[in-house]
C-alpha cells in the first residue's frame, strides 16, 4: 500500500500537467484572444496628415453592413508623435469595450496601420483587437519620409521622422505579430506614396498585393480606402470566417 499514494500521486500530476498544456495551446503563448464569432466594433484609424475623408465611404460599407464603425480623429493633424497616436486609439479602444463592445476590429490605413501596431505593442492590443486590416502602410518606412527626415529636418514633422526607414520606432515594432492575431495587410504595387509598396508586409500577417489579385487593378495610396476590390476584402476579412488568403478578385 505504500506505494500506492506515490503512483497515485505521479499519475494526478501527469493529468494536471497535460491540462495546462491544453489550456496554454488553446489560449496562446501571448494570452487569451477575443471570440471570432462575435465581431464588435470598428475603429478606422486615418494615416498620415488625420484626414478622415480618406475612411468615411469605407466607415459607411462597415455600417450598412450592420457594424458599429468609427472614424479616429488623430491629434496634431496626424503628423504628430505616432506613439501618441497609439495612445488615441487606445483610449477608443477602451470607450468602446466600456460601452459593452466584446471586442474591437480595426483598419488602419497607411501610417494608421503603423499607428495600429504600435497599439498592439504598446497597450497590449492583441487581448482585445479580434480582427486587423491594414492599408498601403509603411510598417517597415517610405523613402519619402526618409528623404524628409535626412534633407528637410525641419519640414518633416514627428510622425514624418518615425516613418523614416530604420527609425528607432520602426525598428521596435519589427518583430512577429502575436500568436493568433488575425491580420490582413493589403498594398498596391501602385503605391506613389509608401516606396516600396511592399514595405507594408508583416510577418505574421495575411501578406497581400491588390495586383496579385486584380492585375488589372491600377489603384494608388490614395485610393486604397475606397476602392471597390479592397472594401471588399475588408469586408470579408472583418466577417467571421477564416482569415485566410483570397484566391480570387472579388467580384463588385
């Protein structure tokens, strides 16, 4: 009978042992995730410069699909401290789940995308974004902006310096997204703005060019936001399904 308990024991603490393990593979290695099946609401998060004309068409395609969706109005004009901007769209974030959202999706379009990372970094943004679209944004910088911060100090603005290729901000947010944090990040190969487009490639996220898509497609920067192939794929990947790459152009 002495041995007994000891078994026992050992075999109580292999059950146990395998339970948390289910328990950690099932919530992640960067903590609990928000339920895919139960979208809330949507917040627009503009880019550089804070003009909200730019997401108001793709705000009133979200509403009329029945989502509660919000156009962020950055201070500074937007060309403020991207950091700062982040603590924006923070506070947003918990207006809305104190008004009983279950969870937040947001679309962040150019800069806004960058603005939206350092979210994700910076206030822990993964324990409650359920869903991230991303637009022609520059997670990795623009020559532009690298010009302005090189040549032209003192004509390019804070938000301007942090989007410089190899800034110091840019280099903190390089690492991998979160364990199962859904992310679509779409770009043009059209881009006149974000040089190269492709600097809006994430790892970790769902990785798309519009062209690879729509060859025929010849939408800018500018145009990212309203146009009808990108709203909706917006819409599809802010829905409840799979976010997994499309494999066709979608029909509009």
């Amino acid at each position: 009978m002495r041995f007994v308990l000891p078994v026992a024991a050992g075999v109580l603490a292999v059950v146990l042992l395998t339970l948390v393990g289910v328990r950690l593979l099932d919530s992640g290695d960067d903590g609990p995730r928000p339920d895919q099946s139960r979208p809330g609401t949507v917040l627009l998060v503009p880019g550089y410069g804070g003009n909200r004309t730019a997401l108001s068409r793709l705000a009133e395609r979200l509403r009329a699909e029945g989502r509660t969706a919000t156009v962020l109005t950055l201070p500074g004009d937007g060309t403020g401290e991207l950091e700062e901007q982040a603590g924006v769209l923070d506070a947003a974030v918990r207006d809305a789940l104190r008004a009983g959202t279950p969870s937040v999706d947001v679309v962040g379009y150019s800069a806004g995308g960058v603005v939206t990372r350092l979210w994700i970094d910076r206030h822990d943004g993964a324990e409650v974004a359920r869903r991230v679209v991303s637009l022609g944004s520059p997670l990795h910088g623009t020559r532009l902006a690298g010009l302005g911060a090189r040549f032209a100090r003192d004509q390019c603005p804070p938000a301007c310096q942090d989007l410089a290729p190899g800034s110091d901000l840019l280099d903190s947010i390089d690492d991998p997204l979160p364990a199962r944090l859904p992310w679509l990040s779409i770009w043009t190969e059209h881009d006149e703005t974000v040089q190269p487009p492709d600097s809006a490639r994430l790892d970790g996220a769902v990785n798309l060019s519009l062209q690879s898509l729509c060859p025929a497609a010849r939408t800018s920067h500018s145009e990212l936001p309203a146009d009808p192939y990108v709203t909706a794929l917006v819409l599809d990947a802010l829905g409840t399904g799979p976010l997994t790459p499309p494999g066709t152009c979608p029909a509009v």
